[in-house]
C-alpha cells in the first residue's frame, strides 16, 4: 500500500465531510434573515471551497483547477469589504 | 522516512481541518444571533480553510506520483493560506462592524455594552454629519463619518 493509494483512498472521507458542510452553508445562505448573513455565508463557503480547490487540484493533477484558490479566497474579501463600504458610508469608492 | 512523516502530517491537517469546517456549518445553522454566527464563521475559516490549505501543501510537496507539478501546487497552496490567513479575520472584523453601526437586524443581546457608552450620542452624529454636507469642497473627510447612522 504506497502513498498514492493512502491519499486516494483517504479523499473520499474528506470530499464526503467538505460537501456537508457546502450544503449547511448553502442552506444558511439562502434562508439567511439579513444580507450580512448571506455574505459571511457566502464567505465561509468560499474560503473553504478554495481549500477544497487545492485538494481537487493534487487530485486530478491540474494545475489550472488549484490556482483559482487565490482569485476565489481575494474575492471572497471584495465582498466584505464592499458591503461594508455601502452599509456606512452609503457608497463604494475605489 | 521524512517524506512519509511529512506526508502523515499532511493528511492529519486535511482530516482536521474537515472536522472543523463541519464543526463550522453546523453552528453557522444552529446559532440564532448574527454575532454568534460571527464566531462560527472564525472557526470555519482558519480551522476549516487555512489548516487544510497547509496541510494539501504538505502533501504536495512529498508526492512523488506529480512530476515536476508538485513544486507549483506547494507554491499555490502555500500562497493562498497565507493569502486566507491575512484577509479572513479582516473581512469578518470589517462585516461585524458594520452590522453593529450601521445597525442591521436585531440588536445584540448583551448584560453590559461598553462600545455604545464611548460612542457620541446621535445627535452629535446628526450634527457632525450636517454640518459636514454643509461644506463645499472637503469630500476627502467624509469616508470618516458614518451617513447611515442617522436613521
């Protein structure tokens, strides 16, 4: 049993465990009560959707599929900092 | 030897890091307050995303079945943890202020607020923010007065 199979095998239990937490989170992003909720919703999903990313990326050995990990994590942060800039101070200056 | 420890330890990271994105969602469901969510969302995001991150790294870089291609996942995967680590507790900093100031919601339910009682009072903030529009010619200030509060 080498190291390859190690790491094949033991994917399957990671991939279960990450794609129930997507769903609670998707869940929690569409019945949230305001939209901070939906965005820190949204946030958590996409920070652990670029983990996911990177493990999917040694997995299929693709280097395209893990270096969208970076855009996702900084827009994720474009969001939270936009929705902060409308809530007080009503506008989004660059 | 070193290569199988460094792999072990990278795949512990990967488990725990799972754990704790499903310790992460199930508070993010169960919490009925936005400030609770708040620190489940703490924990899904350097628990759940950063730990994972560095451990994919870990085992990136002793995987001798990638080729030449596990330089450039340890580079990407080490890239972005650090990139998550920097922007996450920023971005929830940033979302809870917010919700606070600008008032969204329900308020939270606290024994003793001591941020409220260092806060002007709304009238002065009515005042600032009036006198202020008032003026010709000085749009550069106004990112450091809060608009919405005066509702």
């Amino acid at each position: 049993m080498n190291v390859q199979s190690v790491f094949y095998t033991s994917l399957y239990f990671v991939a279960v465990l990450y794609t129930f937490a997507f769903v609670l989170y998707g869940i929690r992003a569409i019945k949230g009560p305001t939209t901070a909720d939906i965005i820190m919703a949204v946030d958590c999903l996409s920070f652990d959707m670029a983990a996911f990313m990177v493990i999917l990326g040694i997995y299929f050995r693709s280097i395209l599929l893990a270096s969208g990990a970076i855009i996702l994590a900084l827009w994720a942060y474009m969001l939270d900092v936009y929705y902060t800039k409308y809530v007080l101070y009503g506008e989004v200056e660059v | 030897m070193i290569g199988e420890a460094v792999f072990l330890a990278g795949m512990v990271m990967i488990f725990i890091g799972a754990v704790y994105d499903v310790i992460a969602s199930i508070g993010m469901l169960r919490f009925d307050d936005f400030y609770l969510r708040a620190h489940a969302a703490t924990v899904g995001t350097i628990g759940g995303a950063v730990l994972p991150i560095f451990g994919a790294g870990l085992v990136a870089l002793v995987s001798p079945w990638l080729g030449a291609l596990r330089y450039f996942l340890t580079g990407i995967a080490l890239t972005t943890g650090v990139l998550i680590l920097l922007t996450a507790p920023t971005g929830s900093h940033s979302l809870v202020s917010a919700v606070y100031f600008g008032r969204i919601g329900r308020p939270p339910r606290l024994v003793v607020d001591h941020l409220a009682e260092d806060l002007p009072v709304r009238k002065d903030v009515e005042e600032l923010v009036r006198e202020h529009e008032d003026l010709p010619g000085e749009e550069g200030e106004a990112r450091f007065v809060f608009r919405r509060v005066r509702r």
